[in-house]
C-alpha cells in the first residue's frame, strides 16, 4: 500500500491558520525538522490523518528568521520550536514554553547557523 503525502509551500504568515485547518480536520502534528540550505532555513511541519500525511514547507531567508509558535494549537510542538531556536537561531514568537535560549547547552551560539563574521 502507498500512502497518500502532499508537501505544500507556505509563507510565515500563514503558518499558524493552515495548522489550525489540519487540526481541525483531525491532524496529530509527527515532527517539525528544521535545516539550513544555502541562505535560508528550511522548515518543515509534517502531519497524519489516518496514513495520509501532509507536510508544510516554510523557506526562511537568513535576514529574517522569525516564524509563529504552533504550540497553542499542539503542545507537543514547543520541543522542536526550542530546538529551532537554539540550534538554528530561528526567533518563534508565542511559544507556550520559551526555554530562552537554554534548551540546549552547546559551545556556542546557534551551531548549525552560526553567526558570519564581516571583516
């Protein structure tokens, strides 16, 4: 049997309204993966509704990595959304829990999108 999956691309400002649509439907949030590729942060949220799985797609570019917390609608999603702060630098606004910065202990800030230095 092949599973039904559909990737969808979103803008920041609409992540928050399509999340509370798949809820609504009866979606449980399965992860949310962050990674850096070239000069932007990828983030991706991927949901289940009886083996069909959605997944959406947000492109951050590195001069504005802000996103809205979907830890209102899932819980759950304030682990991933501290790790996306902490290891990535991605600044989520609203979470229900904010570690600030101390989910994670690394030797320096941000590791998997340090900071460039401009000489």
């Amino acid at each position: 049997m092949i599973d039904e999956q559909s990737l969808i691309t979103i803008n920041a400002d609409d992540l928050v309204s399509q999340v509370e649509k798949l809820r609504n439907s009866g979606h449980r949030l399965i992860q949310i993966c962050c990674a850096k590729i070239a000069d932007t942060i990828e983030v991706n949220y991927s949901f289940d509704n009886n083996y069909s799985f959605t997944n959406l797609r947000i492109i951050l570019p590195l001069s504005d990595l802000r996103i809205n917390s979907v830890s209102a609608i899932y819980l759950q999603a304030l682990l991933y959304e501290n790790e996306m702060h902490d290891l990535f630098g991605v600044e989520v606004k609203n979470m229900a829990i904010d570690y600030k910065g101390t989910f994670y202990r690394t030797s320096f800030k941000t590791p998997f999108n340090p900071p460039t230095d401009k000489a």
